[in-house]
C-alpha cells in the first residue's frame, strides 16, 4: 500500500511542475482541464490494470495499452521538468546576483519565460506523438534486412546459402491478424532455404498460440524450419499453480511448435548436406546472464559436431555469445539471437547510426556484430511485449546469405 502512495504523490508532483510549462503558453481554463483529465485516467487505468492483472490470461491487451499511453504521456512530462527546473535554477541565482550585485535590495525571482516553455513543449511532442504512433502502427512496421557474409572455409556446395531469421514472436501480445499475416507472407516472400527462430514464442502460456497457429504453419522453406526456446517459453514470469501445472505448459509450448512443422532443437544440432558437404545447425536452449535461465548446454548440443564442420548455433540470448561461444575453441562461424528487442525503442540511420538504451545493458543488442572472423546477428524481434509499439526500432526480418570468400576472387 505504502508503494502505491509513494507512487501517486511522486507521479502527481511530477505532473504538477510539468504543469507550469502549459501555464505558462495557455490561460485555457479548457486545456487545463483536459490535461488534468487525461493525466487522472491514465494514473488511475495504469493502477487497475497492475493491481488486477492476471498473469494466467492469454492476452492482457489492456494492461499493456494502459503501460504503453502511460509512457506516452510520462516521459514528455520528464523532458518538461528538465526544462523547467532548469529555467527556475537560472531565474533563482539571476534573483541571487540582483540582490548581492546590484542596487536592488529585494530579493526577486524573474517570472518563467514564455518562449523556455514553449520549447519545451514542442520538443515534449516529439516522443509524445512517436511513442503514440508506435503503438497505433510502428509494431507492425516490418523490415526486411539483408546481409551477406563471407568465411573462408564455408563448404563451396553452400556458397549462397540463405537464412531467414526471426526471433520473439511474442504471440500474446499480437492484435491483429492481418497485419501479422502480412509479417508472415513478407517471411515466406524471401524464398530462404531455410527460416530459424530463435525463441520467445510465447510471452507466458502456450494457448496464446491457439489463434496464431494456423498463420505461423504457412511458414515455408527448402531446408525447413527450426527453432529453439527463449526465457519467456519456460512459463517463468507466471504463478502457477502447481508444479506440473507449469511443466504441463512448457510441454505445450513445445509441442505447438512440432504440431507448426517447425524443428524445435533442444541442444541438439541438424545436419545439411549438398553434394557430399555438410554444415551444422545447432540449437541450445536459453542461456542467458543477469539473472535470466541458464538452460542450454553447448557440450551436448555439439556432441557429434566434429571442430572443422562449419557451425549455425541459435541461442536465444546474445550474452551466451559474449559468456560462452565467441571465444570457444570449437569455432561457431554464425551465432543467431534475438531477445533484446532493440529495447522497442531508439533511433537508427542504416549504416551511419544506431543508438537504443538497451546498448546500456547489451553489448550485442541490434544487428551483426563480428569477432575474429566469428559473427552474431542479433534480431530485433517480430513481435512485442510490454510496451505495445516500436519507435525506430522496427520489427525484424533478417535474411542473411552465406557466401565462401575465395568465390568473389576468381
């Protein structure tokens, strides 16, 4: 209870003072009430929805909208502040100088002026209608990013080999099928050899599937597809019940996938072959640092992978890359993750700039990353969860085309 009452005095503080920079642009008796309005809904919403949610529903659509405009209209509050209490640091040692430097033997603080505030306000409105407009249609705003990469001892028979990667799917947290439908034919349009995905399903329960099944079936490819788990597969963000009331799900998580046509690899690894040449797929179950499962086991999963084969691994997490593989001596020429989501949110240039707060956190959070000759892509997910939106960060197709350096040479 104590929280709660912490939160609201600080949320309502923070709203009072982000208040003087309309004041300070409007005397609309009409505007004040609308901000005063919109600022109790979204409070009291955000509340209801934390103090009844049910973590046993398969979609939780209203938290995550009460989530998603509740940061749509906190974070310009905060840029508001900055200004604000900025300006009133300066007006509070001008008033300081007037009394100690000049003639003037008052002590008077100069009022607020109106051009700071209106500043404020305008830059306020970039993140406000970004974060409005990623939840209304960036979540589904689909790329297609394609990559080539070159090794020396990729087998000649798979020179031009193609990959389509996904990753976080996060079925509970779709909304609308077509849209995701239009995802999924955007997938099947890049006529890959094979599709990997490399965990998040779920957010939590395996029915969330139910609706999505059939869709994610018309996933297609030459080679098939394969998939492995990530932290959210496992039910751990769930109470349950009982024991085997957890277990009963994660055998459902992975079931659906087999009823989907996909291969799901459980540190196992899968051959393909091309006129008497092979490469190693591999998949690990989730491993990842900070406090998230440490499932997978690299030792089993590569157990009848010979060092000189040429080696895929999917891991879920790009930490186990860092932790564990990159400076494996058994060389993974190609690691996959995902998990990261680009945090759903940042800023990107296509090859000039690319910045997200989760960089913060995540060494590898977006993208390829390489290491004596050794590469990682990490995908910025498919789907979605808490936030219901992306800003910068879209949703990611990766397709990535494997190619033998001595090929361009001739």
């Amino acid at each position: 209870m104590f929280r709660w009452v912490l939160f609201i005095v600080i949320y309502i503080l923070i709203d009072l003072y982000a208040f003087q920079a309309l004041k300070n642009v409007t005397k609309s008796k009409w505007v004040y009430a609308f901000y005063v309005l919109v600022s109790l809904v979204v409070l009291f919403n955000v509340i209801y929805q934390i103090t009844y949610y049910d973590s046993s529903r398969v979609m939780n659509t209203g938290r995550a909208y009460a989530f998603g405009f509740f940061i749509a209209i906190f974070i310009p509050k905060l840029i508001l502040i900055s200004f604000i209490f900025g300006e009133d640091v300066f007006r509070f040692f001008i008033a300081l100088y007037s009394k100690f430097f000049s003639n003037s033997s008052d002590f008077h603080i100069p009022s607020r002026r109106k051009f700071v505030s209106t500043l404020a306000l305008t830059i306020a409105a970039i993140p406000f209608t970004s974060l409005l407009f990623g939840m209304y249609k960036g979540k589904y705003n689909y790329k297609v990013l394609s990559y080539d990469l070159f090794f020396d001892d990729l087998p000649e028979a798979f020179d031009g080999f193609q990959i389509t990667h996904i990753s976080d799917i996060h079925s509970g947290s779709f909304d609308d099928k077509i849209k995701v439908q239009y995802g999924i034919d955007l997938i099947n349009e890049q006529k890959s050899d094979v599709i990997l995905f490399t965990g998040d399903l779920v957010n939590n329960l395996a029915n969330e599937m139910i609706p999505w099944k059939e869709a994610f079936s018309s996933l297609h490819a030459k080679e098939g597809v394969y998939s492995v788990l990530g932290n959210h597969d496992y039910g751990e963000y769930v109470n349950w019940n009982s024991n085997q009331e957890k277990f009963t799900n994660f055998e459902a998580v992975k079931s659906v996938q087999k009823e989907m046509g996909w291969n799901l690899l459980l540190d196992q690894s899968h051959f393909f072959e091309r006129n008497g040449e092979k490469i190693a797929l591999i998949g690990v179950e989730n491993w990842g640092e900070g406090g998230f499962k440490k499932a997978g086991d690299l030792d089993k999963a590569v157990s009848n992978v010979s060092n000189q084969t040429f080696k895929i691994l999917m891991s879920h997490d790009p930490s186990h890359w860092k932790a564990k593989v990159k400076d494996d001596l058994r060389t993974f020429h190609l690691t996959l993750s995902g998990h990261t989501h680009g945090m759903q949110f940042g800023i990107e240039i296509p090859g000039w700039f690319k910045w997200s707060p989760v960089k913060y956190r995540y060494e590898h959070w977006a993208g390829i990353y390489e290491e004596s000759g050794k590469y990682i892509n990490v995908n910025r997910g498919f789907g979605f969860i808490g936030y219901p939106g992306r800003v910068g960060i879209w949703p990611e197709i990766s397709v990535i085309t494997l190619k033998r350096k001595n090929a361009i040479e001739v």
